[in-house]
C-alpha cells in the first residue's frame, strides 16, 4: 500500500510539471459523449475531476492512471505564448475558407521563399553541342493560375453545416478540408525560355534531362512530338561492384559478375537467388534491371556497374496518365504535361481525386501530403478550444417575479436558456449579467392577433435566492410582437469575447389563434440572414407546450433550421461556421431540448493550418499548465462521496469498488460476470460513461479491461486521445490491442448497469 501512495503522490507530481500550454485542446462542458473528452473533467481549462484507482489495483493500472493524468495536465491552461513557424507557412483560415483566400488564406502558389524544401537553383542542359543554365524553381499550386492551372474549385476548410457542396451530418462538429480533383498541384517551374536544341524532344537516353522533382532525381530520356508525354527512367540507381547487394522493393539484389566489352555490357546478377544475364534491359523475378553502364577489368573483384532497378525501369507518360507509382486505373496524382517540345515546357502533377465525403476528407489533426511526403499540408487545431455548454429547453412549473421580486405568476411553463457553470454571466438580458433567461408567452384576449400576444423576458437574479424577476416590469409585446415580422434583438449569449445577439418575431396566426414565435441566435451578430440557427417555438391557444411544430416525441421539418438547412433530424452532432457545435436535435428532441457549445471568441475562431516542407520547423512558447495544489488521485477506498465530482475510474469491478458501484454489481466481481458487466470479452477493454453516477449529477469515465494489460490499452487512448478522434465516440467504446495496433469499436456485448 506505501508503495501504491508513493505512485499516487507521483501521479500529481507529473501533472504539475512544466507541459507547454501551446498544445492544449480541452473543452468545457457536460461529456454526453466520450467525442467530448476531456469534458467534463477539464472545465475553462481547469481541472475539476478525479481519478479513482483501485486499492487493490495491478500496476499496470496505476500506470495507466498516470498515462491519463499526465495528458490531462496538459489541457489544463497556463499562458497560451506565441507560435512561430520558420520555413514554412501557417494560416488561421475562418470556416467556409478557401485555402487560397486573399485574406486568410495562403495565395495561389508557394514557392521556396515560403518552404525551405522548395528548390530556386539552376538546371544545365547539356544535349549534343548545346549546353546551357536555366533558372528554375518548384511551386505549390493552390489556385488558378491562367497559364499552368485551370482549377476553379480550391480546396477550402468547412464543417457539415458549411460544406455548401455537401451538407452532411456524418461529418459530425469536426472541420475538414474538402479537396476538390486539381485544386492542388505541384510544378517544376522554368523561368528560362529554352534555347533550341536544349528541349526536351531533343533527349535520348544517352543525353538525358535530369530534374530534381518533388525531392527525388527525375531522369528524362524522350518526349512526344506533341509536347504532352515524356519517358522516363523511374527506377533507382545503384552503382554496384562484384559481389555488392542491395536490397529494392524487398527483394536482394546481387551483382555477380561484368561482361567485357563495350559499356554498357552485359552483366550477371541474381535476384533471391534466381541468376540471369542481363543485356539491355530484362526482368529478373519481379524487378526490371537495366544496364546503364559497366567497367571490366581481369580482376574480378575491381569490375562495377550502374543498374536502374525498379518494378519499370523505364516508363512512358502522357498528360492525365498516374504519376510514377500510381494505379493505373484510379491514380491520386496524375501528370500535367505540356509543352514539352518548345521552349516553355511545363511538367507537374495535379491531385486527381475529391475529397468530399465524411470518409475521405482531410480532418484536424491530419496531413494531406504530396508524393514523397514533399509538401504537406495540416489542419493542426482550433485557434479557440475553451468553450461553454448552453442548453434552450422548456421549464414547467416555475414561479415569475416582478423586477421587484415579488410574485407575478406560479406554476407558469417558460422557454429557458441556461449557461452551464458559475459565472453568472452567460447572458446579458437588459441591463441584467445573469447564467439564466427565460420567456414566457400569453395573451389576454381569446381569438387574439398578432399584436396582442404577450412574451416576456426575465431572469434569474443570482444574487436574490435565484428568483426568476422580469427584466422590465413593462411586456416585451411591442418589440417582439410587431405586425410586420421583423426580427429584433432581445438578449445575447456572453461568454468572454463571445456576443450572440438572440433575435425573434412572431410569425402569422395560424388556425384558432396558433401562432409560431421564431428565434434566431445570430453568430454574425447583425447579418440577420446567413450562417444563423432558427429555432421554432408555438404558441398555441394561449398555451406554450413544446419546442417546435408538434409535441417533443416527435421530429418535425424546420423545427430547427441553420440558414435554410432542415437539421431538425439530423443524429449527429455538427458545427457552424462560427464554430458553435450544435449537438444533435434527433437526440434531444424528446426532452423539447436544444443543446449548444459556444467558444469563447467566435470573432476569432479559426482552423490552425500549416503548409510544410522539409527544412520547415514549428517553435511554440508559452507556460506551462499544472495542477499542482489540486487533488488529481486517490484510492477507491479514499474517496467517501463519489457523486461529488466527476470521476475517471481506472480498473475493472474487480479491483475498484467504485467501478463496481458504477456498474451495479457487487464488489468484487470477477470473470464472465465482470465482462457482462462492463460489455467486454477477453483480450478488451472499455472506456464507458456512466451519466448521473452514484445517484448525483455528475459523470464517471470508466476505464477497464479484462486483464491489467487491456486496462494499460484503454488508458493509453485517453493518453493520447486526440489520434482516435475519429472512433472515440458515444457513451462506449470496446478498446482491443493487436499486433500492438489499439483499435477502438462499439461493444457487442450488452452492458449491464443496475445503477
């Protein structure tokens, strides 16, 4: 057990090292799913969970505690310090962005005063009696460009809401970069005209063109008359003495003797063993072996070659044809070849896929990359991750106030909006800072119009018993209720440098006095028209009942609309253009409940996104997180209130109590029953949430396997959390190690929780 707390007191000594605040990606808010996670044990970038390991744990469990503690350290926020890129380019593009935008984005082309790896040299062309210098450079080209680029539909960073091509929920809140077929291209650029006699219809294979293209020697020994094709040598060469080996494409290749003669001669070589004679150009099991030249001497041992060796050595290309080791049928590169024959040849490649769809699209964290990994570009991050949970739902049974606090009205049914947290200051309604604001809605005459409907805006005066007080003792009728439908402002969302004016009207009378109040919550703040959520809410007969059309048991179509987008339906969660998630409505609909994550800085949310070449280095600055003086890990058997925090509980029901607890079975519990109860088999593990845990409010994370080692395995997930993104998903995910490779999937064992 002393040994147990030593590791324990390691655990906060690790959190509350120097972790550099530059690399924090925490979010704030209720984790209704594990997509949220580091939520909610990180809030506004300050800890405020727990976790629990077993007494009676194994020491890979405490292990895996200290995995997790020390990522969660590095959420926790210190100063945020400056980001400096040097040999290459980084861009805060806004979503709905062009990667090539004027403002934000990175232009049409980049060349080596934006990459180091890029090239800005000279080539000497030597063909027959002409010899010259030319100056050339590579370009990264992002848009149209008249005379090499015929793109029109650059690559551009969107959302599913954003994304006009393709507005989809299974794109979820993340941000992509959707990549259209030729938005990006790479060229070898002359800036030389040619002389005559030095172009490229003038090389053989005696008097090629060597290119360095994209990081790699490009030898060129013919083009087409026409000027769109060339042939090239696309294996690789090796000058090999007698009895030298290497090893191409997994086979060893081995010179074993050298022909006299001429250069180039023939020479005998084996391939895995299989020997042949080589004159010219032979395959030889799988390799194609060509002769470019030979030295003989009567001594064995002092005779070379040079071999070109490669599945081709040599290869035709024309223009549209896959780059050098592209499939033939369905490439992601082909060439863009012109010219050829004159004096301005133009050679590069064009990416020759879409990215488009929720499964192909380059998301954060991810690096969409030229061949040979030459330039790369990546959507590193979000420029604003600290973010706060506000729910818009219906509320029964409530008691309104006067400004003055005394009664008005009881058992009333509102409209409310609440901000998670203590701030007391999500909204500002009036004159009033308040984490909570309410509507209600009545009229005093039977069969009334549209003018004579009442709503009121009120709020929850924290600093007096909570009383819910009018903001004006006058109602809202005049503003809200116009005839003309008008949309005006009646309270904003305030979260740090976040204003979200919240504007409605009343739409037209419906049958028997049914009239439907529309509200917008407007994140460009004025436009009025785009990039906005439309949220329906009746009122009906004088009554106010639900969220929407009809009753909250059921969906109905534009109940909630972003810009003219129905996403009333839709299951998954998704983001706007300002960066607000909007969780799914299909979800919560039921509970006549909107759920929404708000940054903290919607003027300057952005996606983080760097274009890099080799040379390129990233230098970030700033202090460290830490959570020291803070509890960070204790025991199960220390914890005496489990419900008073969140918790991540490392091991399984039979070494913590409290996982037992969580899951409703009795401590310990071992084998079949264990697995059944954490919905895994041997050889897994589990990362489950388990909501309203211990019969409070609050959130508990298991983390558990089938044995300490699949424990160590889910932990090391959440170590590194931000890789599976992508699969870290719902309230469960079954973790299971193969060959050393952690996959995450959705359990297929059921299960059990009595709690």
């Amino acid at each position: 057990m002393e040994t147990f707390r030593k590791t324990i007191k390691k655990i906060a000594a690790i959190t509350s090292g120097a972790l550099m605040a530059a690399t924090c990606f925490g979010v704030a808010g209720l984790a209704t799913d594990l997509s949220s996670y580091p939520a909610p044990f990180v809030t506004d970038g300050k800890w405020v969970g727990l976790i629990a390991v077993g007494a009676d744990a194994a020491t890979a469990d405490v292990i895996g505690a200290v995995d997790v503690a020390t990522t969660l350290a590095q959420v926790v926020s210190g100063t945020t310090g400056t980001t400096t890129v040097s040999g290459g380019k980084e861009k805060e593009l806004d979503l709905g962005d062009s990667i090539n935008d004027t403002t934000n984005g990175f232009s049409n082309a980049l060349d080596d005063d934006d990459l180091a790896g890029f090239q800005d040299t000279s080539l000497n062309i030597d063909l027959g009696d002409i010899e010259d210098d030319y100056d050339v450079h590579d370009e990264l080209q992002l848009g149209k460009d008249a005379t090499t680029f015929t793109s029109v539909f650059p690559a551009s960073i969107q959302t599913g809401l954003t994304y006009a091509d393709n507005q989809d929920e299974d794109f979820k809140e993340n941000a992509f970069m959707a990549v259209p077929k030729s938005s990006i291209g790479y060229y070898y650029i002359f800036d030389d005209a040619l002389v005559a006699g030095n172009e490229f219809i003038n090389t053989n294979s005696s008097e090629p063109i060597d290119l360095d293209f994209l990081g790699k020697k490009l030898t060129i020994t013919s083009a087409l008359a026409d000027g769109t094709g060339l042939t090239a040598q696309i294996g690789e060469e090796f000058f090999l003495n007698t009895d030298d080996t290497v090893t191409v494409l997994g086979h060893v290749v081995k010179l074993i003797n050298v022909g006299s003669g001429d250069s180039p001669a023939s020479v005998v070589v084996s391939v895995d063993g299989t020997q042949e004679t080589v004159s010219g150009t032979e395959k030889v099991d799988g390799l194609r072996i060509k002769v470019k030249e030979t030295f003989y001497s009567d001594t064995k041992a002092e005779r070379s070659a040079t071999l070109i060796i490669g599945e081709d050595a040599t290869k035709s290309y024309t223009d549209g044809d896959g780059y050098i080791g592209e499939s033939e049928d369905d490439p992601n590169w082909v060439w863009d070849l012109n010219g050829l024959n004159g004096v301005a040849p133009r050679i590069g490649i064009l990416f020759d896929q879409t990215y488009d769809d929720p499964t192909e699209v380059v998301t954060l964290g991810s690096t969409f990359a030229l061949p040979n990994n030459y330039a790369t570009i990546k959507l590193e991050g979000y420029t604003v991750t600290d973010v706060k949970k506000y729910t818009i739902g219906v509320e029964s049974g409530e008691t309104l106030c006067w400004t003055n606090g005394t009664d008005w009205k009881t058992s009333a049914k509102v409209l409310h909006f609440h901000a998670e947290g203590t701030s007391d200051d999500g909204f500002s309604a009036g004159a009033f800072d308040t984490d909570d604001v309410y509507l209600y809605f009545w009229y005093d005459v039977a069969g009334a119009t549209k003018d004579e409907y009442v709503a009121e805006l009120l709020y929850k005066d924290h600093d007096d018993a909570n009383k819910i007080k009018l903001v004006d003792d006058t109602n809202m009728s005049a503003a809200l209720q116009n005839t003309t439908g008008a949309l005006v402002d009646i309270f904003s969302f305030t979260y740090k440098d976040t204003t979200i004016t919240v504007d409605g009207t009343m739409g037209a009378i419906g049958a028997a006095g049914d009239n439907y109040t529309y509200f917008i919550l407007d994140e460009q703040n004025g436009d009025n028209a785009v990039s906005n959520l439309n949220l329906t809410v009746p009122v009906t007969n004088a009554a106010f009942e639900y969220i929407g059309h009809s009753d909250g048991d059921t969906i109905t179509a534009s109940d909630l609309l972003y810009d003219a987008k129905d996403i009333s339906g839709w299951e998954e969660n998704t983001r706007t253009q300002k960066g607000l998630v909007v969780y799914s409505y299909d979800d919560s609909a039921s509970g006549d409940e909107v759920e929404l994550d708000v940054p903290s800085d919607i003027t300057d949310f952005a996606v983080k996104t760097l274009i890099s070449s080799s040379g390129t280095k990233v230098v970030s600055t700033g202090t460290a997180g830490t959570l020291a003086g803070v509890p960070v890990a204790k025991t199960d058997t220390e914890i005496t209130d489990a419900k008073a925090q969140n918790l991540i509980l490392v091991g399984g029901t039979a070494v913590n109590k409290l996982t037992a607890q969580a899951l409703g079975v009795t401590y310990p519990t071992y084998g079949t029953a264990a697995g059944t109860a954490m919905g895994i088999t041997t050889n897994e593990a589990t990362l489950k949430l388990v909501e309203n845990a211990f019969g409070g409010t609050n959130v508990a994370l298991i983390v558990a396997g089938w044995e300490a080692a699949d424990t160590r395995n889910a932990a090391n997930v959440l170590k590194d959390y931000t890789a599976y993104a992508a699969t870290l998903t719902g309230k469960q995910v079954v973790v299971k190690s193969t060959a050393g490779t952690i996959t995450l999937s959705a359990p297929t064992v059921a299960a059990t929780n009595t709690t």
